[in-house]
C-alpha cells in the first residue's frame, strides 16, 4: 500500500510556475500508479508549456500503451514528449529553445522503475536519505570528474545550468533505475526549487519527524520558502506502508 501526496508552490520570488506535477495511485495502462515532476524552462511561458506539454505527452503515451516491458513504455513516451516539445517550440519564437526536466516513477508492489532527464531528483529515505538520481548538469559533471566538490558545487554561479532536458535535443539520453523497496521507506520527488535551498541533512530530517505525507511535503515547501524560496518548489512524497 502507497501513501502519496504532491504539492507545487510558485516560491518567493518567482511570478509564474514553470513546474508541473502529476500523480496518480491510479493505474495509467499497464501502470500500476505513475508520478512524475517537471520543471519546464525557457522564456515566460515557454517553461511553463514545457513542463505541461511533456507530462501530458508521457501520461498519454503510457495511458495507451501495449508494451509489457516497463522501461521501453517510459522510453517511448519520454522519447514522444521530447518530439513534442522541440516540434512545438518550433512553431513560435516565444516557445524557442523551451525545454524540461522530467523525474518519472512507478512502482510494482516491491519495485520502483525510475527515469530522470535533467536535474529534478528522486530520493529514498530509509535509514539515511540517498539520492537515487544524478543530476544532468554542468556542475554535478565537474564534480564527477573532481573539479570541485559538492559543497563548492552547491553556490557555484552556473549549477542551473542542466546538459540534458527533453526538448534539449533530437536524441534524448534518458537514465533508469530499478530500486527494491522495503515497508516504511520514504520517496521524494522534487524539482530543484527545494533541493537549492534546503540541504540534505536538513530535508532527511523533515522526512523523519513528520509521520504524516501531508505534513512532510508542506514542510519542505515552507523551509524552501523560509529559505529564500528563488524558483518554483514542486514535491512527491510517497509512503511505502
């Protein structure tokens, strides 16, 4: 059984949302449940149609569906949103250069398949709080090869700066992962509006004291905002009871 709840919040300082959420404990075809964070980017309004256009797209595809083989659905509709997004940001010069982030989970009874563009993250709490993801960004590279490390990283002037998005380009690079889980582990999905401005140690912390779905994924968005709240904050939380 799956406890959930998701939340999106404009932030502090921010005048539109270019974050876009989906969660269904629902079956989405052959998906037992599906959520996903998106965090569009680009001008105005072109982030805010990314992010919206491709979840819809990823949704979609999985609703109709007939592959029986988890990772090449979410390949193909992932693969589908990116067609999507670079032919409409094609069609106007507003929407030029719009791409998004995607975090994409499911889970079959003990199992969670994962896929993530970009450098919106998913976690698992469970003794310690580990990222499961790996950001697709300038900076998390210079830290892969010991240019820097992950303190300097985290106020270094280019860490928005992402190296894969879908929309970023014709052939999408997409990372999988296939995690076991285990009664009481804790998920969070987020885009990194929360993840800029509240440390690990400080997030793992939040995951632990507060029991409930709700109160967690509240309190996370309010120290985000508390923090300074400069980008859009969206969290997933789900509950493996």
């Amino acid at each position: 059984m799956l406890k959930t709840f998701s939340i999106t919040d404009i932030g502090v300082r921010r005048n539109i949302n270019q974050d876009f959420v989906f969660s269904s404990e629902k079956p989405v075809g052959r998906l037992p449940n599906l959520f996903i964070v998106a965090d569009g980017m680009g001008g105005h309004k072109a982030g805010d149609f990314a992010s919206r256009q491709a979840t819809q797209t990823i949704v979609e595809c999985l609703q109709n569906s007939t592959q029986e083989n988890t990772v090449a659905a979410i390949r193909s509709a992932i693969e589908q949103a990116n067609e999507t997004v670079i032919a409409k940001a094609a069609e106007s010069e507003s929407f030029e250069g719009m791409g998004t982030t995607v975090v994409l989970a499911t889970i079959f009874d003990n199992t969670m398949y994962v896929a993530n563009v970009g450098d919106s993250r998913l976690y698992l709490e469970r003794d310690e709080l580990k990222q499961i993801t790996k950001d697709h960004s300038l900076v998390e590279e210079m830290v892969r090869m010991g240019g820097i490390d992950q303190e300097a990283a985290r106020y270094h002037p280019k860490k928005n700066v992402i190296t894969r998005a879908v929309g970023g380009s014709d052939e999408i690079q997409i990372d999988f992962f296939e995690i076991q889980l285990a009664p009481g582990d804790v998920i969070l999905m987020c885009s990194d509006g929360l993840t800029n401005m509240v440390e690990d140690s400080e997030i793992s912390l939040i995951l632990r004291k507060q029991r409930d779905v709700v109160e967690m994924a509240e309190t996370l968005v309010r120290t985000a905002n508390e923090n300074g709240g400069t980008d859009n904050v969206s969290v997933i939380i789900i509950k493996k009871e």
